[in-house]
C-alpha cells in the first residue's frame, strides 16, 4: 500500500494537463480583454457614422 501511495505521489502526468488548462485559461482573459477594448475603440469609432446613416 505504501508502494502505491509513493507511487500515486511521483506520478506527473495529471500536471501537464494542468499546465496546458491554466495556459488556455490565461489566453482566454487575454484575449477577452483585447475583444473588449477592440469594441470599445471601434463603438467610438462608427457611431457617429450610424448616427448620420440614420438621419
């Protein structure tokens, strides 16, 4: 039984699966920052044409 917990403890392999999990949720909130900054910029940019479109 201690064999077996020693070797449940050096086993790796579910760390990589982390790993990669917190790199996709890093690139998320990234990315989720730079679409939101993208659309406020570009909500500036085209609302006066739809104002004047819409006159």
């Amino acid at each position: 039984m201690r064999r077996l917990l020693l070797q449940f403890f050096q086993n790796e392999d579910g760390a990589t699966v982390l790993e990669y999990a917190w790199i996709g949720v890093l690139i998320s909130i990234a990315a989720i920052a730079a679409f939101h900054a993208i659309s406020s910029q570009m909500r500036t940019w085209y609302w006066p044409i739809v104002n004047n479109l819409a006159q």
